[in-house]
C-alpha cells in the first residue's frame, strides 16, 4: 500500500523529469592533508584537494575517494560546480548508495529527535545536512508539513530515494522544496514549490514546547522558522516573569512568544522588518488561550537594531531583559574582526536600556566567530562601560542541531545579569 502511494505521489510532481543517475562512479585521489580530514570524518573534499581523476562528472555523481595507495576513503557526491566537489556520505567503510541506505540514514536522524514528540514539539529539524550524514541537505518538519532545502545540485538526481525515504521514515501530508540561491534547478522545479500535497495558501501552524507559532515555508528566510533557539526561547520562559522585555532582531517574535508565555509584563519586539512584525503579532494572538501572554502588553518597533536600540536609550526607555539574537555577521574569516566589533557595539546598546539586576541574552550564529571569542568580547564590553555582567548560563546546539564537525559549529549565546 505504501508503495503504490508513494508511486502515485510522485507521479503528481513528475519525478520523471530529473536528471539520470549515472551508473559509472568517479574514482577521486586527493591530497595527503585532505586523506587526513577524511580519515577525522570530514563531510567535505575541496576542488583543490583533489590529485585526478577518472572523468568529469555531473551533479550528483557518486565519487569515490581513493587514498595515495589506492584504498578506499569515502563516497559522497560530486558537484562539479561547488568549490566543495565532494559532499562525503559515507567514511572508511564501502557502502552501496541506494534507496535502502538514505532510509537508514533518514531513520537514524529521526529517532535523535524522537524525545521532542513528548515536549509538545512537533516543529523541529528532521536532517541537519552534513551533521546527519547526508551534507547540503535539510529537511525540517512543521507538523504534518516537511520542507526540504538543497544546497548543491548534487541531490537532483537522488531526490526520488530521499523522499521515498522521508514517507517511510517520517510520514507527511505536504512536501515543500526551497532551494538556496546557488541552485539553478531547472526540471521544472523552482524555490518555494509544494511537491506533494495541497497547495498552501497561508502559513503552517505547528507546536514547539507547547506553545504555536506559523511559518511561511514556501518564501520565509530559511525554511520558514529558526527552530535552533528553540532551548533558548524555552530558557527566557523561565527567566521572563514579572519582566519587561526587550526582543531585539525579533524577525516572527520567538522569543516574544516566550517571554509573555513565561509572565513578562510587557513584551517589546524589535525588527527593520514590519513583516516579520505583523508576523510577531499573529504568534502572539495564535497563544491568546495562555492567559499569560493574553496578560502581556506587547509593542512592535519597526525600526533598525543599532538605531532602535540608540533611540530607547536616548528616550529614557529601559527594560528588565534584553534579547539580542542577531543575524549572522561574518560570513568568511574577512569578516570576523568587523562581526567581533558590531557584536561589541549590540552589547554596549543593549546595556544602555538594561536595568539593573537585568537580564542579558547575547546570541550569535557566526560560525567564523569562536564561541570563546564572543563571551570574551560580550563580557569585556560590559566591564569597559561600567556595567560588568555575571554570567550564568552559556548554550549552544539543540538536540536536533547537532554538530559533527569543527565548522558544523555557529550558534552560541550567553545568560547574564547585571550588578
């Protein structure tokens, strides 16, 4: 029965018109350095990494990386248009890649979540791309609606096994594919498309530690929700009674949600986006029931974070917790210094609004930017301006980011309060 299903399913979105999976596999030799990484379990091997070899290949081919004495490394998948050729599936030991091991791979990522169903969490990522064992792939599950996200080519020609994997693994009743912008698709496939399902005319509401929030899956940044804070959304809860909070980068109020669900008495949300404001707005009125967020007063600042923030100080305006949970800064190891000296900046701001005995959340997803590096700089510009913070609390990633490798690792955030 499954399978005729999943055959109808496919019929629906023409699977048919993907590009062939070629049956000659690549021989692939690289560089003494890159046999080392591979050996450490590295997810990637660079154009410049590799030595020769066997012929050129398309997007998805399967690579078989070969050692200086002609034993076997690994088999990922080629992408001849990455500068990271090969996206490496499996280490060490020979493995047929077919539909059987996507599903045992899709398997294992879903029982690291299982826990989740039980905390009222039915929105969360399912595959967490190289972390899981399959890179440039994510899948996230909103409810009963799975988005899935490429970022190479090199999974075109393995869609068909990946999603017959998925309606084993996790059944769904919508299939949403977004692409990154690196990705020129073609089949007739394009970002923000429903693969399977109904049609989506308004965003998919879903469940996270109990509380409801809704998504734009087919054009909101990423998939549509960050679910990676969701353990530092769960702490404000805990922290945000009585308070009057301040959420800077608010984007759709995730941690607004949570601060008036934990018994804020005011909730500011703070984003250049009016948008994601409005979107901030619905969050707060899906949890209406809550008699606490009902309770809370929330306020929507559509404005710059670094003016906003500039502008509640010159106003006289404080508050008792400030949430700073910017974008990403440093996108290449250029940009570190300058990413270290705005995130300096953030914090000097969020201090000049915050009372004392406030709480601070200082938050960044740079993976460039060491964790150390950053609680070194928050807590020193808190010292520099005369407001030293006592810290008593750092996080990093949730059970369904977990992190594999060393540049698998970008999200960090500091707890603390001032004197």
């Amino acid at each position: 029965m499954l399978r005729t299903l999943l055959l109808y399913r496919m019929d629906t979105m023409n699977l048919d018109s993907l590009p062939p999976l070629s049956d000659k596999r690549l021989a692939v030799h690289v560089t003494p350095t890159a046999e080392r990484a591979l050996r450490s379990g590295h997810p990637w091997v660079f154009d410049q990494a590799i030595r020769k070899q066997s012929h050129e290949g398309q997007p998805g081919d399967l690579a078989v990386i070969f050692d200086s004495k002609r034993r076997f490394l690994a088999i990922g998948l080629y992408d001849p248009h990455s500068p990271m050729r090969v996206k490496v599936l499996q280490h060490r030991q020979q493995a047929t890649i077919n539909a059987d091991w996507f599903t045992d791979k899709l398997r294992a990522a879903a029982q690291i979540r299982q826990p989740l169903e039980a905390e009222g969490t039915n929105g969360y990522r399912l595959v967490h791309g190289e972390n899981d064992g399959l890179p440039g792939l994510i899948v996230d599950r909103y409810a009963g609606t799975l988005v899935m996200k490429l970022y190479t080519a090199a999974w075109l020609p393995h869609l068909r096994d990946v999603i017959g994997g998925l309606e084993a693994v996790q059944p769904f009743e919508r299939l949403v594919l977004r692409l990154s912008r690196n990705i020129n698709a073609g089949y007739g496939l394009h970002d923000g498309q429903v693969l399977i399902g109904d049609a989506l005319d308004e965003p998919v509401i879903f469940q996270e530690n109990g509380l409801y929030f809704a998504a734009d899956v087919l054009a909101g940044h990423k998939t549509g929700f960050f679910f990676d804070q969701r353990d530092n959304r769960a702490q404000v809860r805990k922290l945000a009674s009585g308070r009057r909070v301040l959420d800077v980068f608010a984007y759709s109020g995730g941690f607004s949600v949570y601060a008036a669900a934990g018994g804020a008495r005011s909730v500011t949300s703070l984003d250049i986006s009016a948008p994601a404001l409005e979107a901030a707005a619905a969050n707060l009125a899906l949890n209406a029931a809550d008699p606490h967020v009902a309770a809370a007063q929330h306020h929507l600042l559509a404005e710059d974070a670094f003016d906003g923030l500039e502008r509640l100080r010159s106003a006289g305006q404080t508050f008792d917790m400030v949430i700073v949970d910017p974008p990403s800064f440093a996108k290449s190891a250029a940009e570190v210094e300058r990413a270290l000296a705005s995130y300096a900046r953030l914090t000097r701001l969020a201090l000049g609004v915050l009372e004392p005995m406030g709480v601070l959340m200082m938050a960044s997803c740079s993976s460039r930017v060491p964790a150390e590096d950053f609680f070194s700089m928050v807590l020193n510009t808190s010292s520099e301006v005369g407001r030293p913070l006592i810290e008593f609390r750092r996080t990093a990633h949730a059970l369904d980011h977990p992190i594999t490798f060393t540049e698998g690792a970008y999200l960090k955030a500091l707890f603390a309060s001032t004197i």
